[in-house]
C-alpha cells in the first residue's frame, strides 16, 4: 500500500493527491493507441459521473477534464497501462 501525502496541516489527502479542483491540470490523460475499451477505467472512478466517458466517434474512453479529480484510480487499474500521467 502506497503512503499517503499531507496537507498543510497533516492531513491525508484522498488517494494520496491534493483536490486541484475540477479539471486542474489535467494530469491524466488515455492513449487511444493502448486503450481496449474495457471500460476498468470507468468502473473504479470515484467521480459521479465518472470522469472517463467512451467517446462515440472512436468508441474508446476519454477523460472529461471537468469531472477528473486526479485521483490516479483509473490509471492504477487500467489493464493495458492506456492511461499515464501528464
């Protein structure tokens, strides 16, 4: 188990990763090259709605930057490694 990090007074944040908001940065994003279209990413996002949605064009997913938090769940459990940081 990972440790968690700490705010300014100590506390843990959620998923070891400061709030940045809705969107911020945008840490995390899918390659559509490596994403199967599983949906894992979907199903272990704490967000509702979830922030990964299937884009109707490709049929793969993709973050909605307003809903990601930047948790990094989606990318922990991603089966083919699909989704990385920045």
């Amino acid at each position: 188990m990972r440790a968690l990090a700490s705010g300014a007074r100590g506390r843990p944040f959620k998923s070891g990763l400061p709030d940045q908001g809705k969107g911020a940065n945008m840490a995390y994003k899918i390659d559509p090259t490596k994403c199967i279209a599983c949906g894992t990413c979907q199903s272990v996002c704490p967000q509702n709605p979830p922030a990964p949605e299937k884009d109707e064009e490709t049929g793969k997913f993709k973050i909605v930057p307003e809903r990601c938090k930047e948790c990094g769940t989606c990318a922990e459990n991603c089966p083919v490694e699909a989704i990385s940081k920045g």
